[in-house]
C-alpha cells in the first residue's frame, strides 16, 4: 500500500532531485570510480562534502564509504568468473550490489572465496544491472517496471540451465523474492523469486545438510552483530550470527538494538540526517558502548549507521568466514587498518 500510494504522488509530481540522484547513486558512483584518488579526497574534503551537501541533499556529516581503485566486475573478469559453466553439479550466480562492486570488493571476492572453498561454481555475468529497490520505495514504479523486464529474462535463463541467485546485500534478495513480482507478471519473475537467497542464507541451508566445510581455523576476536531488517524479513528463524558461531575462538555479541534508522538511502538525506539518528541511536549506542573490536552486519546502510559514531570498522559475515578459511589473508590488514591495536589471529 505504501508503494502504491508513493507511485501515484511520483507519477503526479515527479521525484525531488535529491531522490533522483540517490535513486541512481549507481552511476554517480561509476563515475567516481574513474577516479577514485580524487573522489575519497573530496569524501574528506569539508569544503567539498560541504558543495556536495548543497548540490546533492546528501548530509554533511553522514560518513560515505570510499571508493575502491578496482570494482570487482573487473577483477570477476580477471578471474574468469564471467562465463557462464553448463556444466552440472552446484552453481551460483552472483547479483552484485552497487556497494560490494564498486566501494569494498573485498565482500564480493569473500563470496567468490567461500563459495569455491564449498566447489560451488561462481557465475558473474556482465549483463547484469542493479536491483533497483530505492527506486521502488520512492515511488518510481513505471521506470522499474521497464528496467526489469530484461534482467528477469536473463535471469530466469540462467536458473533453467541450474543456478541458484545469491546475493550478499539483503536488500537485493528481498527485491528479487518479493518486490519484483509484486510490480510484474509471467513465469520468469516467479521462477527468479523461488530461486533465489542471501548469501549466507545459501550456506547455513548447505550446513544444515551436513555441506559446510567447517575447516576454519581459530579467530581470537570478539564481534557485534546487527540482523539487518530485510534479512529478518525473507527468514526471521535465520541470522548471520549462526554461521559467525561457527567460527572457533570468535566471540559473537547480538547487538539487539533495533533498526539502524537508515531506510536505504533515507538516512543519507540532510534533511533526514538527524532523525536517522535518533532511530538508530540504539544501534550507534551499541557500538560505542561494546567491548567488541569491530561489528558485523549484511545491510551496506546499516554498516554506515554502525560505523558513523565509532572508529571500529564494521564488516560482512562472509569476509570473516573467507578470512577463517585461510583465504583472502588482505581482510587481516583491511581490519587492522581500521581498527589501530587489533591484532587479528
């Protein structure tokens, strides 16, 4: 109801040019990614974060994640994983989110690392889009509808010849499973939503069958998790904290604090800046109060509430999982950098 009724105010006025550009945030950050030396300089900048505030609407004081010097669609294509297998035995296929690609690879890589150390075959392919929820939640329904429908087709291909759809964003899976056939008919949108799931949801369900590797090596930390709302919402008996609990030596605190109070892309308006920070007072709380070294969560939007009060870093399940597998050994170095004192064992 509340989409609808957001649809028919858009049909009837149009987005406001700050929701125009957060809906589209994917280009303006392929852009910066051409130049992501100057774009972090200018994320630091207060001058320029004080120009970007007037001409964008996107809070001054909001922290924005950095820019990373190579997406991860290229090293995908580096590392051949964009060539579909039509081989049999378990296969993904990854639906990249506009933060995994373009701002920390190192959560897109920690799924690739993962899911090969399962002889899960990764499939990337290059036609793929974004999902395109903030378009959704602000009422832009008649531009999705025409954006979708060659995805879906595609997508639906791919899970005929036996790909399960996996994403490591929650807000992804929920658009796929729930939000897309609400806005379009037919077989193929039906056929996407059944197949497909989060990313650690896909491998708790191998671990309940007995699938998991469980060679990791000991983790001498100690985390807090936040359950992201949209991964509540697909599985409210699932949370990323149970494959965390797998890991020996780590120490997994819930936080248990409520929702993050970003909404998306609402807590990035200047505007909504300090509301978004009363509702997630909780959660900043939390994270300021914790003897935990750093946080853990899936939500990209809750990772910048829980990183917005602290220096602590905030980091995906996955990447912990990849690091506990004695793979991609530069997740160590990226905490410690965030994180000065943590010696991660």
């Amino acid at each position: 109801m509340m989409v609808e009724l957001k649809a028919q105010h858009t049909a009837t006025h149009g987005l406001s040019p700050t929701d125009r550009l957060l809906s589209r945030m994917d280009i303006l950050t392929n852009l910066a990614s051409r130049f992501p030396r100057l774009a972090n300089w200018a994320m630091e900048s207060r001058t320029m974060r004080w120009l970007l505030e007037k001409t964008t609407g996107i809070a001054f004081s909001r922290r924005l994640p950095q820019i990373a010097r190579q997406s991860f669609m290229r090293w995908a294509a580096k590392n051949r994983l964009t060539r579909p297998n039509r081989g049999a035995g378990r296969k993904v296929l990854y639906v990249v989110d506009q933060y995994a690609n373009w701002n920390n690879p190192l959560v897109a890589m920690a799924l690739v690392q993962v899911m090969q150390h399962q002889k899960v075959e990764v499939y990337v392919p290059t036609w793929q889009s974004v999902t395109w929820m903030t378009k959704i939640a602000m009422g832009d329904i008649d531009r999705v509808r025409k954006l979708i429908v060659p995805q879906i087709r595609q997508l639906a291909d791919a899970v005929r010849q036996g790909y399960t759809i996996v994403t490591t964003e929650p807000t992804a899976a929920l658009c796929l499973q729930h939000e897309y056939p609400q806005l379009i008919g037919g077989e193929d949108v039906k056929l996407v939503a059944t197949n497909t799931v989060e990313a650690g949801q896909y491998l708790w369900d191998m671990h309940t069958r007995n699938e998991l590797e469980l060679d990791f090596k000991p983790l001498t930390m100690s985390v807090i998790y936040h359950t992201p709302c949209h991964l509540r919402a697909m599985n409210p008996e699932y949370s990323g904290m149970q494959l965390l609990s797998l890991i020996p030596g780590l120490t997994v605190h819930h936080a248990d604090a409520g929702c993050s109070g970003m909404a998306g892309t609402y807590g990035l308006k200047r505007e909504a800046y300090r509301t978004s920070l009363r509702v997630g007072w909780g959660l900043i709380s939390a994270m300021q109060q914790t003897t935990s070294q750093i946080g853990s969560t899936e939500c990209t939007s809750c990772k910048l509430q829980m990183e917005q009060g602290v220096d602590k870093p905030t980091i995906h399940p996955l990447a912990l999982l990849a690091y506990a597998y004695g793979r991609l050994p530069e997740i160590r170095t990226w905490i410690q950098s965030r994180n000065e004192g943590l010696t991660v064992r």
